[in-house]
C-alpha cells in the first residue's frame, strides 16, 4: 500500500535567502535545515553589511510541496533571522511565499504560477464587510500581500544585488 508524504505530494523547488542571521547561530541555523530537508545543505556565508555582526547566505532547494512550509517553520523559532522563502509547484500549480522579520513576525502567501500573491475572494468579502473606509479596505489589502515585510525586506534585498554585482566584476 502507497503512503502519501509526510510534507506534500509532487515536486517542488524554491529558494531560501538568509538575509541576516548572528554570526553564533550560523551552524545551528544550518543543523537545522539540514533536518529539514534530510540532507546536508552546506551554506556559504557572507557578512552582512546591512547588520553589523550578522551574516547572510541563500540556499536553491528541491523537493516536495511543502517544503517551503517546513523550512519556515523551523526558521522561525530562531528569533533573530530575517529571511524569505520562495517556493514554486511544478506544473503550474499554487506555490508559496513566506516572509519573516524579529519585529513583524512570520508572513505567508500562495503564490500563483505566475509569480503573483493570491488573495481568495473569502478574504476580499471580509475586507469589504468589515471595514467602512477606502483608507482601512487599502490598509487591509497591503497586510494580505505583506507590504510591511516587503518594505522591510527590501533593504536586505537590494544589498544582495549590490553584492553579486561586486562579485561578477572582473579585476584587471
């Protein structure tokens, strides 16, 4: 008799980046996706300049969907990380998005396959129904597609690109 999966059925892949974790806990951070994935990840880690005494790193991974759920929950007990998680469904299903800051907590999304955050109509019905003003519908709207954690994300974002770009560059 076939089980199904503890984490999900089908293939998934997706991207995990670190975007600023304390030196210390580098190795336990990395015990603990090694747990979750059920293999060893071996991250490279950079210093992040953004946090002095904090480091960075990302991680592409396989697997099944859900697993983008279990890397977040296990990161997530880790107080002071801030990171995001990408994960994408194979054969254009739903994926996720998972979003986390020490001040704003865990944020999570379905992805569509298209890259866009989805938002049920449930969620748009409540938002109409319990708020009277345009300025409280919009307030509602931006914390259903994580613009705080966006906002705040952003920064990290942008000095990951300035970093690769520095990288790339050849010396003479």
């Amino acid at each position: 008799m076939k089980t199904i999966p503890v984490v999900g059925y089908g293939p998934a892949h997706g991207y995990l980046y670190i975007h600023s974790a304390p030196r210390v806990m580098a190795k336990n951070i990395e015990w603990s996706l090694d747990e979750a994935l059920g293999h060893s990840c071996n991250l490279k880690w950079s210093l992040q300049s953004l946090n002095p005494g904090g480091m960075r790193s990302e991680l592409s991974w396989n697997g099944l969907i859900g697993t983008g759920s279990r890397l977040a929950s296990v990161l997530r007990g880790w107080h002071y990380l801030i990171f995001e998680i990408h994960e994408v469904a194979a054969q254009g299903g739903e994926g996720a998005m998972y979003m986390h800051t020490p001040e704003l907590g865990l944020f999570h999304s379905a992805v569509g396959p298209h890259g866009d955050l989805l938002i049920n109509e449930n969620q748009i019905n409540r938002i109409l129904k319990e708020n009277m003003s345009t300025s409280k519908i919009v307030e509602e709207l931006e914390n259903f597609v994580g613009k705080a954690w966006d906002n705040a994300l952003e920064p990290f974002r942008l000095g990951r690109e300035k970093s690769l770009a520095a990288t790339d560059k050849l010396s003479v």
